[in-house]
C-alpha cells in the first residue's frame, strides 16, 4: 500500500510541474497578448483623437474621393504619354552632321550638310554650299534610308551618321 501511494504522489508531483509549466507558458501568452492589445488600443486612439465617428467617416470619404481625382489625372497622363510616343514615331530623332570645305582656297570647313531622319527612316539631308560668290542650299528626301537624288560623298557620310544611330 506504501508504494501505492509513492507512486499515487509521484504521479502528483509530475502532474503538478506540468500544470505549473502550463500555467507559466498561459502566463506569458497572457503578457505578450496584453501588450499587442496596448498597441492596438494606442493605435486606434491616435487615429480617433479629436474626432467622432461621423468626422473619421468625412475623412475617409475625402480621402477615398481624392483616389478617385488621382486615378482620372493618371488615366489622363498615360493618355498622354501614349500620345507623345506616337508623334515621336514620325519626329526626327536621328542625325547626321558633316563639315567640309567646298572650295580650296576658303579658310575652314564652312560648308555643311545634316541629315535629319525619323525612326523609319525617313526625313531629308539638307546640304549648305559655302563660295566666294554666294550660299547655295540644297535640300534632298529620304524614304527608308535611301534618297530618290544623287547624293555627295558629304551627303552619303552624313546619311551613314544619321543610320548608325541607335534609339
């Protein structure tokens, strides 16, 4: 019967530290829990103070209606970074610029010629003679990088320039 009830009051003993290990894990669940409740209780407190519940409701009506205003504006900024890109499709984007001397005897390269393209492409080279008896101008089309007119050995290496760039 003795060892009955040293068994009885082992079985005790252990049943006892597990409840006191149950009862410290709870207690520290409890704290760790109660300080997460303070946080939120301080939140929600920051966020009401000095208003009422219908004054939070006007805030956030206004602030929902401000999205609204910021949705429309950048729906309308996409519009027109759309728009933009189209047209610079046919902008002149590409360029090539050659100075030479024309004449010998004249001092410096003042004559020159620049070749204007877009991204097809396409644009024209403008080609400036500079002479001792005037300035002539001579303008020449360009359709997919090729030109309907003969050009110069100036015009050609302008061409080349205005090709190679990489957009």
């Amino acid at each position: 019967m003795e060892s009955f009830f040293e068994a009885a009051s082992s079985v005790a003993i252990y049943v006892a530290l597990i409840s006191l290990i149950l009862n410290m894990i709870l207690l520290v669940l409890f704290i760790v829990f109660g300080v997460k409740h303070r946080k939120l209780e301080d939140r929600i407190d920051a966020l009401t103070r000095g208003t009422d519940g219908e004054s939070l409701e006007a805030i956030l009506r206004s602030v929902l209606e401000d999205n609204q205003k910021v949705k429309i504006q950048l729906k309308n900024n996409v519009d027109e970074i759309v728009r933009i890109n189209e047209n610079l499709l046919t902008a002149y984007r590409k360029t090539g610029l050659v100075k030479y001397n024309a004449f010998p005897g004249m001092a410096g390269k003042v004559s020159a010629v620049i070749c204007l393209l877009n991204n097809e492409n396409n644009g024209i080279i403008i080609n400036t003679i500079h002479g001792q008896d005037g300035c002539y101008t001579y303008v020449k089309e360009i359709m997919n990088g090729k030109s309907i007119n003969p050009l110069t050995k100036e015009d050609e290496e302008a061409l080349k320039i205005a090709l190679q760039m990489e957009i």
